[in-house]
C-alpha cells in the first residue's frame, strides 16, 4: 500500500478509534459515583454524547471524506469553546488538536477514497 494512503487513509480512522476510546475511558468514572443504577446509566450516556458525534463523524468521513473532514474540524472547533480547552495549551493539544490533525488528514485524502485499489 502507498504511504500516502495509508497517512491519509488508515492513520485518521485509527485515531478516531483511539480518540473514542479514550473519551470512553474518562466517562467510566460515573459507575464510582453514588446514585441509582438507572442515574448512573443516564450520566454515561450524557458523558458519551462527544464520542457520539465523533462517531458520526467519522461515519461521515468514511462515506465522504471531504464532509467528515470539514466535521471533525467543526468538531475541534465545539470542543475548543465547550471544554474551553484555549485557557490551556496542554488540554487543548490533548482534546482539540487531534481533531484537527484527523480532519486535515481526511481533507487530504479525499482523493484517495475514490482511487480503486
């Protein structure tokens, strides 16, 4: 396989699939709090609603790169102002920043999406 499509290709999937679980892992801190099961249900749902849209995105991406790119950058932009990652450089290159990259290695590969193999 060419190096450009797996960069542009394999590599934004990948990440996502990382990104995602790691969203999945910080909202397993629910089931430790107190309240009903139902409760705790409930608040690992509202707490997955970023992977959610991730999710979608990347559905996205995969269908039509050009769509899912301009989403996960819309993304990083959300998650920017909703988790105020600008007041600190170090969450911002931890939450906001790979979703740049992702976008932007979705954009570039557009192309290599409608390439047969």
């Amino acid at each position: 396989m060419e190096t450009k499509k797996i960069l542009t290709v394999c590599v934004p999937v990948v990440l996502t699939v990382f990104y995602m679980a790691f969203f999945v892992l910080l909202s397993m801190d629910v089931f430790s709090m107190n309240g009903t099961v139902w409760q705790k249900i409930g608040g690992f749902i509202m707490e997955n609603v970023p992977t959610i849209l991730l999710a979608i995105a990347l559905y996205l991406a995969w269908k039509k790169p050009m769509i899912g790119g301009v989403a996960f950058i819309l993304l990083s932009i959300g998650f920017t102002v909703f988790f105020n990652t600008y007041q600190r450089w170090d969450t911002f290159v931890l939450i906001s920043a790979p979703l740049l990259v992702i976008g932007g290695l979705f954009l570039l590969g557009k192309d290599e999406y409608s390439r047969k193999s």
